[in-house]
C-alpha cells in the first residue's frame, strides 16, 4: 500500500493513533451519524479502537479507510477511502466500497469529492479494481451527489438496517469524470 496520496488541498494517508482525537470529534457528532444508523460514539476509547479495526484491516485486505488532512492546516478533516467488504450486502460480497465521513466544520468545502476523486482514480490506475461500488442512505442528498459527481451510478434502492439506500457501481472499463 502506497504512503499517501495527495490532492490540490488534501493528504490522503493511513489513519494512525494519533488521529484518535479528530476520529473521537467526527465519530461522536450526532449530526454525522445522521444517516449512518444514528450511533455516535460516547469514547474516546472508541475513537481508538475504530483505528485499529481499520488499521488491521490494512493487513488483512491491503486496503482500508484513510485519514485525510489539509496540506495547509495538517488539520484531520475526514476519513475516506475503500474498505473491502467481505459480509454480503445488496447481493454483493468481496467488493470495494468507496466511502467518507468529515467533521462537520468542513461540510460543504468540497474534500469528500475531491477524496473521492482521488480514491476513484487510485482503484482503477494504481490497484486496478475492476469496479467500486458504494451506497447511501436515500434522505443523504449530500452523499448521492458526491458518489454521483465522481462517476458512480445508481443501480438499485435496497433495505439496509430498516433504512432505504440506494447502491451505485463504476466498472473499470466505463468513462468516469474528470474534477
């Protein structure tokens, strides 16, 4: 797995332990988990423990969610990334899920899509993904157009946790965009 990945604004890098306190801001903000199940975490502990999860997830799938900063701040803003998702979920299993959460003072600035861009573009020129796949809560309007705007498409609305997502897909093979 490569080091970093950067961006006109962004560093893209594996989360490490000192990212525990941004991770605990993002992770307990009940406005964040809105249409994440609404379960905010309480610890920081937990913040901690999400890291290791994900940093394990390094070793056993290569890939996993990545911290992302600003060049100019070094501020944590977001995790983004892919996860390999081995549980099977709208039909699909062992599949590469593009996905993102920021601290909500960064809302509205454009780093999910410019991470997504950057992950999108990683998957299919540097580990040669044959497809993405990623999905959102229908209410998550913000959401479906960044999925969207980088080149997803929406296949299907599924149930997840009583909750309607609709899924989208890119094949390595089809036209994604430029940002």
């Amino acid at each position: 797995m490569e080091d970093m990945i950067t961006t006109e604004r962004l560093i893209l890098r594996e989360l490490v332990p000192d990212d525990g306190e941004g991770m605990f801001q993002l992770d307990a903000d009940p406005l964040v988990h809105t249409y994440l199940g609404q379960r905010p975490i309480s610890t920081r502990q937990q913040a901690l423990d999400t890291i290791t999860y994900i940093r394990q997830q390094y070793v056993d799938n290569g890939i996993g969610r990545w911290g992302v900063e600003e060049k100019d701040s070094g501020r944590f803003v977001v995790w983004a990334g892919l996860k390999y998702i081995t549980e099977p979920v709208n039909g699909h299993v062992n599949y590469h899920d593009l996905g993102y959460r920021l601290l909500r003072d960064h809302w509205g600035k454009g780093y999910a899509s410019e991470a997504a861009y950057a992950w999108v573009d990683h998957a299919f020129n540097k580990m040669k993904l044959p497809a993405l796949y990623g999905m959102a809560n229908v209410n998550n309007v913000a959401s479906i157009k960044i999925l969207e705007r980088v080149g997803l498409i929406r296949t299907n609305t599924f149930c997840l946790d009583n909750e309607a997502h609709h899924w989208f897909e890119l094949k390595n093979d089809q036209c994604t965009p430029k940002n």
